[in-house]
C-alpha cells in the first residue's frame, strides 16, 4: 500500500546564511525523503523560512531596508545553498504570507470557540534604548533554577523553561543595557485545558522515547502553563485582527507555515489541501533539532488538534553539531557557511559522513574533518567507486554478460540484506544502513581480488570468465549504489549512464542487469584533499574581534584582541575601504565603560549614524562637538554591549593616553570620501 507522506524540516530563520549546523537537519530530511521515494510511497517535502520578530525588525531598521527585501534576498541565499547540497523540497515557502495569515487566522478562531484564549495584563522586559519589548531570545542572565549564567530568557541548558522575568541579572542582548519592567496586555493559549490530549499523544509512539520521557518530567506530571502567543507592538508580524498594535507571537505563525507552504504548493500543483491537512490517513513527518522541542511537541500539537489538522505521525528529534569535539566557533574557522564548504568540496562528502553519524537517536553528531577524509576515501572510493574501477573498463567492448554468472551467492545475500537496510533508513538510522552496504562491498571487493580480472585481460582464451566477473562485479556495484542513492543521489545519472539501465525503484537492487553495453568509466567520487579541507577552515576564520567574540571585562569595557592583517595588501583591498568626513553632532560617555564615547556623526544631509571610540581617556564631549573626523564607513555593524556601533572613527598612536584623532584640512565636507 501507497503511503501518503508530509514531511517538513524546521523552518531556517531568514536573518542569517545556512551554516554545516543547519545542514545536519537538511541533509537528514532529505535522505529519509528520497528513500520514502525510492521505495514508492507519495511524498511531500514541504519547508520555507522563519521571518517574523524583533531580530528582522531590527535589522532593516539597522539596514534602512523593509522587512520585505531582506527577507526576498535570503529566501533567494537559503535556496541556493540547500540545491548546492542536493536538498530538494516541493515547495519552499516563507512565514510573511497570506495564506499564512488565512491559517493562523483559522487557529486562532477555534482557540476562541473553544474557550482556549485568555487576555490579561503582564509585566515585560522593555529595552529602553531600543525601545522595544523584548523576545525571550533578545534577553540573557543567570538561569533562576541552576545558577548558571548567560543564559536566554526562555530556557537554559539545564533543560529548564521559565520566563524572562525570571532570570538574574538580565541583560538585553540588542543594546547591552538592563532592561526595565512595564506592563502591557498580551493573549494566553491555555493548553492546560488539553493536557490529557497532549499526555495520550506524547506516549502514542509519536515522539523518540527520551523526548517522551523528558516532556513527561519536566512538563506533564504537572500543571501546563499557559503560553503567551501575542506581542506588543513594535513588532514584525501579523497584527491579530480583533486587537490593533498586538501581534501573533513568531512561535504561533512559525509552524503554521508548514500548513500555509502546503496550501501555497497545492494552489500551483492541483492537489486537494484537504487530503492532506484534514486526512488521518496522510501521515504527517516534522524534523527538528532538540532545541526546539518545547513547541513542536505541546504547543504545536496543540494548535493542529484544535483546529481540526492532521497530527504528526512522527515527530523526528536530532541533536547539535560539534565540530572537532568542540562547539563551532569562528575564530577556529569551525563556523563553516554552507557556500564556502561547496567552493572547495563536493557536497556528497557530507551528505555521507553525516549519514553515518545518524542513528535515529537525540545524539549530538561531532563532524570531525580527519574521519570525514578517512570515511570518504576508504569508503566511497576504496571500497564502493573500487568496485567500478576495477571492472568496467574489462568489459566496455563486450558489455555484461548475456545471463547472470554464478557468484557464489553474493548478490542474492545483498538483495536479501535490502529489507534490512530498508528498515534502517525509515528509522532513521543512517549509519547503520551504511554499515550494511559497505560490508557488502568488502565482500564485493573480496571476490574482485581473488577473481583477479586484469590478469585474465591478457588471455583471449578466458575472455568468456572475464566478462562473466566483470557483470558480477558491476551488478554488485549497482546493488549498493542504489542502496546508497537517498544519501548520494548524484549517483543515479552516473551508474545509469554506466551500466547503460535506469534505476527506477528500490526493488531494482534486487534484479541484476544483464546484457546491456558499458560506457567508458569515468572517475564517480575523487579522493578528499586535505588542502580544501584546511582553505575552508582558513576562509571561515574570522579574528578575535568585538563582531565575533562579543567578550566583556568586569568594567564593561570591550576587549579587543589584536588584528590578523596579512603584511601586505593589494589596491583593490585598499579602494574597498570606504573613508568618508564625518562631522560630531553629539558626543557622550557611556555609562560603565572607562574608555569608550558614545558619538552621533552626520555625513551630510539626513544622514547620521552611532559610533563609538576608546577615546574617553583623551578627549572630553563637549570638546569633539562640531569637529570634523575621519569615519570607516562601510564597515559592518558591530552590536557592543552598549548598544549597536554604525562605523569607527579613525586615530593614530600607541593607544592609551597617546590617542589623536585625524581630521580632515579646512574647506572639507561632511559626506566628502577620502581618494
């Protein structure tokens, strides 16, 4: 029987590029998609990006761009990358929509029916620099339950959840400041009311077993909080419609848009929405990380059964990346962006390597480039491309034999092993899976070595046995290149161009091909160099600077490491050095710092930005009013503690007390660029 197949990933949020941590997820997804396709069954790879909040609200008022721009560019970034890797959605959508809009619209409707929506007035965490309220995630502070500090205003790495209100010391991470208390309404989900539902569906077999038990600890054996699902304005997002200047929350109208990208996919394919959203029978697959748990598994199922949608079958949970052992971190060069790993490698080195690292269980997978190299290379080309290089070129005259030769049993043992392997991939255990076909392969290679066809090549007389080898050799290398294709779909088009028979379904790893012509080989997967591997780590460095390591000493001040300039420059480098007059407008200290001033710089017109300059040793206020400097204007924005820096003023000396600002000569302009 047919089976009928949703399937989703997290939805990438739209402010930043796909980095190799995202790609764990992706990568995962994808494989379990395309064997669900390669055994037959109907599916529907469904995802979009994440685009609402105060992070995008902030941005394109840093950027002077509307939401709507940046979020068209990334949707653009993300798609480029995720082809890069061979990730193939049906649609790939976005949360600013208006079929998401309708959906969100419709939850909502039945949380009021069914009695499910409160309103009440709260006290909030509000940045009075920014001016905004803040999102759990825009807060940080000491966790109210284990003590440990720098911790986000929604949960802690102790796994526990709480409010913002409830941390130590919070810090808004937008400005650096403390952020103050006011009140202001919001609207409450209270899923408390569906908490024998919640409680009968966590254990329906729905949910890993450790996710099911760390729900049931840590959230079911007691009361449900209600959730906040509404933000005050300023905020990115959709207004709710019977309250002006209040906004759906982004973990509301974030999962409904895997409902709101299926409906968008149905309009342009012709297919019924309802079959899908409103059918038991479609069988609904969500792929998260395990940070994001807590919505996916109570409020998210929460929201589908309340409105009459189709519930997860499965709800699959993996764990983080670690690269080397170690978090990924840019000043390592470890924070790899997904573009810079496709300049220097092949995206089929990861897409393996992660697979076997996938087990189906909540484990963290560790990315170490030495075993990538070593997995790739005894692997792929020692053993699986081996395969092919040892036999085709034997037999590109004769083509394969007439009749499958006797093996001794070894393609038949491979084709029993398939519903094994099978198993493997729809539990999500990737490397186990593999495990079987490279054993496969041993003894696939095995047979090659002892069968010996380059000594038979020189016999016109055994030609006969060595066409027969060589069919047995390349039909064993099908064999595990199909088993391989979910991981490797590159594969397809080169072993069907090889062996000259498409490759239509997963049961063909069960027939072999026979008489057919072979083409001349060509080299399917290179070795890994370790020179690539060391030029993306060396490209994804970034120095120890403010940007980057975002490190305060107990005075507030900002330490800067010393910068990695290369001894010489280029012109071109240079000219991309935007140096332009700047005229002070305003000048003041910067509470708790000893060094630095806070300064307003106007570049002509309507033009001002905020910089701020160590300078506070040397140079009082009221004396840089009016003063003409010297300003790096296209550098990136740095965000400090004590808020965002738009530039840097240009100075000479030892530093210290030996500090002096260049200025420009008389008859200078603000808004003038330096040539």
């Amino acid at each position: 029987m047919v089976r009928r197949i949703l399937v989703t990933s997290g939805l990438p949020y739209a402010n930043g590029h796909i980095h190799i941590g995202h790609l764990v997820e992706y990568i995962q997804t994808d494989v379990w998609v395309r064997f669900q396709r390669l055994i037959g069954n109907d599916v529907t790879f469904i995802c979009g990006d994440d685009t609402h909040g105060t992070t995008m609200m902030l941005r394109a008022r840093a950027e002077g761009r509307t939401e709507e721009e940046i979020i068209a560019e990334m949707h653009d970034a993300h798609l480029r990358d995720f082809n890069g890797f061979g990730i193939e959605f049906d649609y790939y959508g976005t949360t600013h929509s208006e079929e998401n809009r309708q959906i969100c619209t419709e939850i909502w409707g039945a949380f009021k029916k069914n009695g499910l929506i409160e309103e009440r007035e709260i006290e909030q965490l509000y940045d009075t620099e920014a001016e905004t309220f803040l999102a759990d995630r825009f807060v940080k502070g000491t966790c109210p339950v284990c003590g440990k500090k720098d911790q986000f205003g929604d949960n802690c790495e102790c796994g526990a959840h709480y409010e913002p209100t409830d941390l130590t010391d919070a810090v808004s991470t937008i400005t650096g400041t403390k952020p103050v208390l006011r009140r202001a309404k919001h609207f409450f989900v209270n899923i408390e009311k569906e908490h024998k539902f919640l409680d009968e569906w966590v254990h329906s077999g729905a949910l890993q077993p450790e996710i099911a038990n760390y729900l049931t600890g840590q959230f079911l054996n007691d009361e449900l909080r209600s959730w906040d699902v509404s933000r005050p304005a300023p905020y990115f997002g959709f207004e709710i419609p019977e309250s002006s200047n209040d906004y759906w929350y982004v973990w509301f109208d974030a999962p409904s848009g895997y409902v709101a990208s299926t409906m968008q996919w149905c309009k342009l394919s012709g297919r019924d929405f309802d079959k899908i959203w409103r059918n038991k029978e479609t069988e609904v697959h969500h792929f998260i990380g395990k940070d994001i748990t807590y919505f996916h598994t109570l409020f998210w199922p929460t929201m589908l059964k309340v409105a009459g949608l189709t519930l997860p079958k499965r709800v699959h949970v993996h764990g983080f990346l670690t690269v080397n052992g170690e978090k990924m971190a840019k000043r390592r060069g470890t924070f790899i962006l997904a573009a810079t790993f496709l300049k220097y490698l092949n995206p089929s080195y990861l897409r393996y390597f992660y697979a076997t690292k996938t087990s189906g269980r909540v484990d963290d997978l560790d990315l170490n480039f030495s075993e990538l190299e070593s997995r790739v290379n005894s692997d792929l080309v020692g053993n699986l491309v081996n395969i092919a290089s040892r036999t085709a070129k034997f037999v590109q005259k004769t083509g394969l034999s007439a009749t499958y030769p006797d093996d001794g049993g070894l393609f038949e043992n491979a084709a029993r092993i398939g519903g094994e392997i099978a198993e493997a991939y729809e539990n999500c255990d990737y490397g186990k899976a593999i495990r079987l076909v490279m054993e496969c392969g041993d003894r696939a290679n095995k047979f090659i070595e002892n069968a010996a066809p380059w000594l038979l090549a020189s016999d016109k007389n055994r030609a006969g046995e060595l066409q027969d080898i060589c069919t047995i050799g390349l039909n064993l290398f099908r064999q595990m290149a199909i088993y391989l294709l979910p991981v490797l779909p590159n594969l397809q088009s080169e072993v069907e161009g090889l062996l000259n028979s498409k490759i239509s379904s997963w049961d063909d790893a069960g027939k072999p091909v026979v008489g057919v012509a072979v083409s001349q080989y060509k080299h399917l997967i290179k070795r890994v160099e370790r020179a690539a591997i060391e030029r993306i780590i060396e490209e994804s460095k970034q120095p120890e600077t403010v940007e980057n390591k975002d490190k305060f000493n107990d005075s507030g001040d900002v330490l800067v490491a010393e910068p990695l300039l290369p001894d010489k420059i280029s012109i071109d480098d240079f000219t991309k050095v935007d140096l332009r007059v700047a005229r002070v407008l305003e000048a003041s200290e910067v509470e708790g710092a000893r060094k630095l001033l806070r300064l307003r710089l106007s570049f002509g017109g309507d033009e001002s930005r905020q910089v701020f300059a160590g300078i506070k040793s040397v140079y009082k206020p009221e004396e840089l009013v009016g003063r003409l400097v010297i300003c790096v204007a296209n550098l990136q924005p740095r965000q400090m503690k004590f808020g965002l820096s738009e530039g840097m003023v240009v100075a000479a000396g030892a530093g210290g007390d030996e500090i002096f600002l260049i200025s420009p000569d008389n008859g200078a302009k603000p808004g003038m660029r330096l040539h």
